[in-house]
C-alpha cells in the first residue's frame, strides 16, 4: 500500500514495515525513483510517499496541512530512505535528515557530487548512519530489513 497526502496515514502499522521515501524530487517523470522503489517492493513493504504534484499550488493552509502530515509519516515510519539527487539542493530533505539522524531508521543516498556531501557523510559517520553514494546500494540495504 501506498500512502500520500491525499489520504490519512494509517493508525496503526500492519505486518509490513512502513517506509518513508523522503528526499529529492524527480523532475524526469521517466526515471521517478520513488515509483521504482515502489514497485519493485510493494509486495514487502507498505510506503509512505510524500510526492504532491501541486506543491507549489498549495495555499497556506494546505501547505500546512501537507508538512504536518509529512511530519507525522516520518514518525509513524519504521524506515526513512531518502534519496538526494546530484543536482538538487533538497532543502527539505536536509531538515528531514537532521531530525531523524539519531533515529536508527535512517538510510541516506547520496552521491558524492551533491553539493553538501562531505557534511552528510560527516554527520552519517557521527551517528553511525546507513549512507551510500547510489540507490541502487542503498536498495541492497533496505533489502536486508525484509
């Protein structure tokens, strides 16, 4: 199952572990990594997928509304991967990453010509999170949490 803004998030987890895809947006619909995590492990996991193709067209209060409930899906998740393309600044993602960088649910993908790399790897190092500089690597690690 996936959950977005359009809906409430669950209550209460099932007997599948709830992943949060947080991190940068794909602008090549083609390549959107999030459906292909999706995809390839809807039958293991149930997602929490924050994607708002209207982001930008929200008003206020549903702009509100939207980060409560991406704040609330954090919480619930069991585990976050979050995934920085090269050419973004995700500055988002860089919240979300210093307020789950202690949690033990973290997995972070980021490749090394991100333009804040050596301060994720750092902070990764310091608080013995899973980083890896491909998805596709840090696909192998959510693998071992099935």
């Amino acid at each position: 199952m996936v959950h977005t803004s359009d809906a409430d998030l669950p209550l209460q987890a099932n007997s599948k572990k709830l992943v949060f895809l947080a991190g940068s947006m794909c602008i090549d619909k083609e390549d959107d990594w999030r459906k292909n995590v999706i995809k390839n492990f809807a039958n293991v996991f149930d997602f929490i997928d924050p994607t708002n193709e209207n982001h930008n067209l929200l008003n206020d209060s549903q702009m509100e509304h939207h980060i409560n409930w991406e704040l609330e899906g954090l919480e619930l998740s069991d585990i976050i991967l979050m995934n920085l393309l090269p050419e973004s600044k995700s500055p988002i993602s860089m919240v979300e990453l210093g307020l789950y960088a202690r949690s033990n649910k973290l997995i972070i993908c980021c490749p090394e010509n991100f333009y804040q790399y050596r301060y994720i790897k750092t902070l990764a190092k310091k608080y013995n999170v899973a980083l890896f500089t491909e998805l596709e690597k840090g696909i192998q690690h959510l693998k071992k949490e099935i």
